[in-house]
C-alpha cells in the first residue's frame, strides 16, 4: 500500500516532467501530483485485492478439497495467482522506480534553471569599477576641480606632490589636498566656498567607502560560492545519469533540449530489470537509488546558499541605509548609489521569490523519494 500511495505520487509528474513551459513551482508539481496519486493508487488497489480474494477462495477450497485431481487442480491456480500478485508488485516497484527516478532529474532541472538565473543575477551586479567610482573621491568631478585649484594656487615652497601610486589613495590624496589649500593663495572666502561644494562627497565617500567595498568582495564571494553550486549540479546530473547510460552533460541537455532522450533511456534501463535476478538486480537499483542521495544533499547546498545570499542582500540594505547624512546630501550622491540600493531591493525580492529554497521538509522529501512515511 506504502508503494502504491508513492507511486501514484508520481505518476502525475510523467505527464508534467518534460512539459513544454515555463518551470512551474515545487509546492504546484507536487500537488498536482498527489492528485494522480490518489487515482494510480486505487487502481493497484483494486487490482491486487481482487487477486488476495481469489487467492484466499482458493486457498479454502483447497483445504476443503477430498480429491487428489482437485487438490492439484487449486495447488495450480494458487501458485498462478500468487505469481501474478508478486508479478504486480514488481511493476509497480519498477513505475515508482522509474518515477521517482524522473521526478529527481526534474527536480535537477528547476534547480538548474534557478542556479543559472543567479549566475546571471551576479553577473549584472555593480562591478569594482562602479564602486570605486562611488567611494573614491578622486573619481568625483567636483573633487578632481579643486584639486587642480589647489595645485594651481598652492605655495610652490610648503607644497607637495604625491606620486602616481600615492596619488590614487583616497585618504592620503585628501590630506594632501587640505594640507596645499591651507598653504595656498586662497582666501578664505574661496577655501570655504570651494569645501561647501564638496563636503557631501567627501563625507559620503569617507564614510562608506569600507562599507561599499564590503557590500563588492561579499557579493564576490557570493558569485564564486553559486559558480560551485552550478559545477556542482552538472556534476550531480553526470552521476545521475550514468547508470541509464546518458553521456551527455546538462549544460548540453538543457541547450538541445534533449530531456525526452533521458526519459527513454531510463525506460530502457528499467525495462532491462526485469531480465535481471539476484546480486545483479539489486546492483541495478541502488544504481538509480543512490543518485537520490545526492540529489538531497544538493537540495540541502542550495537552501543553505539562498538563505545565505538573502541574509547578506538584507545586511547590504542596512549597510546603504546607514548612511546618516543622505537627506542633507541627497542631490550631491552619485546615481550609481542609488542604483546600487535599487538592486538590493530587487535581489532580496528574487531570493524570496524566484530563487527561494525548495519548500519541502526533511519528512516529505523521504517520503517523495524513497517511499517513506514515518508516521505510518
């Protein structure tokens, strides 16, 4: 009964596993496949109990039989319908097997698509160029106009001038900066009206600089973890796939659209189970079992990646939002800062939404994939 409630289970997701459309939600495919679930499930049901009752009338009449000819003759039908009972309960061992087989490289599939979305993702995040052009002063046009004010006007005695590689270091160039206006030929009026036109950019850029570059190596950092994450579930189909003997990887499976090539060949290697005995056929089915056991270890890595990505996306939003002067400095920050808070928003929106960890607990997922309910 176990077997045949998982089986119906997933016989909706044949109908649903190479479906030409967009990738549907988890919770959606499973649902839609409890409900064929429940439809396969009555069927062995009403199947098999037809045999148990023949076999028991059987069975009866047998011990009641006086006659040699008629013992035989129910020995016979006895062993022809326990043969058929053990014969269906192999068919339906081999359709849960097979899918439950498919529904793992489904499930693969929908993980690859979100796994590729947030490579795509990272790649369009702010680059090091941009946030240097933000946190460095040096990048400002305002702050580059002074510099050469100064220069210009500063004391050729007390003055200095800083080497190229000192040149580009934000706080060593603005102590060298400050230090020439002081000395300069500026009045005080000018030095005043000169500091006026550049204190937002100074304070912002001095302020945030560590957080900005913060908010750049982590995001690095996250794209390096989902390059791993991506090797790793290409790795994962390879293993997968070896048993039935598909050799191609999921990159190319993906690009050809070459996934009713894998459903029949693991038919194939299912159909051949049923010329298999012994030691041969149980290696046979821990060779499409055991890739299940990986498949749930990725699951677990991938959760984990997008609890973690959601977590540092939020910690980027409380770090842009720390900065305590933005309403008095509002129209002298640069468009890339806000640009930068935009994507945030919209990264913490896709980690809750698109690329949210898959919603299926420790208990459901054993019972999907291997049949287990551990409350029965």
């Amino acid at each position: 009964m176990k077997r045949s409630i998982l089986l119906i289970f997933f016989l909706n997701f044949v109908a649903t596993c190479f479906a030409n459309r967009s990738d549907p939600d988890f919770d959606v495919i499973f649902k839609e496949m409890q409900t064929e679930l429940t439809k396969v499930n009555n069927r062995y049901s009403v199947i098999i109990k037809e045999k148990e009752i023949k076999l028991h009338d059987v069975t009866v009449r047998l011990y009641k039989a006086k006659e040699s000819d008629e013992k035989i003759n129910f020995l016979i039908q006895k062993d022809i319908l326990k043969d058929e009972i053990m014969l269906l309960k192999k068919e339906e061992v081999k359709d849960l097997s097979k899918i439950r087989y498919l529904k793992g490289l489904q499930i693969i599939r929908l993980l690859y698509e979100k796994v590729l979305s947030l490579d795509h993702h990272f790649a369009s995040v702010r680059t090091f160029s941009e946030i240097n052009k933000m946190s460095n002063p040096n990048q400002y046009p305002e702050y580059e106009k002074l510099k050469e004010l100064v220069k210009s006007r500063k004391d050729k005695k007390n003055g200095i001038d800083l080497t190229t590689l000192l040149g580009t270091n934000t706080i060593v160039s603005v102590v060298q900066t400050f230090s020439n206006m002081m000395v300069s030929s500026l009045s005080k009026e000018e030095k005043e009206k000169e500091l006026t036109n550049i204190e937002c950019i100074l304070d912002f850029t001095l302020r945030m600089q560590n957080d900005l570059n913060t908010i750049y190596f982590e995001t690095a950092y996250l794209q390096k973890s989902n390059e791993k994450m991506r090797l790793d579930i290409e790795t994962l189909f390879k293993d997968y796939t070896k048993p039935i003997g598909y050799t191609s990887t999921l990159e190319n499976c993906r690009t050809n659209d070459d996934w009713e090539n894998v459903k029949q060949k693991t038919g194939d290697y299912l159909t051949n189970l049923k010329t298999q005995q012994g030691s041969q056929l149980y290696t046979s089915q821990v060779n499409i079992v055991f890739p299940i056991d990986r498949l749930l270890q990725f699951i677990a890595q991938y959760n984990n990646f997008i609890d973690q990505g959601s977590k540092f996306y939020e910690k980027f939003k409380i770090i842009l939002n720390s900065y305590e002067n933005e309403k008095q400095c509002e129209t002298k920050l640069p468009l890339e800062y806000k640009k930068l808070k935009d994507d945030i928003d919209v990264a913490i929106n896709k980690f809750n939404i698109a690329y949210k960890p898959v919603e299926v607990n420790g208990t459901k997922m054993k019972e999907i994939l291997y049949g287990i309910n551990e409350f029965e």
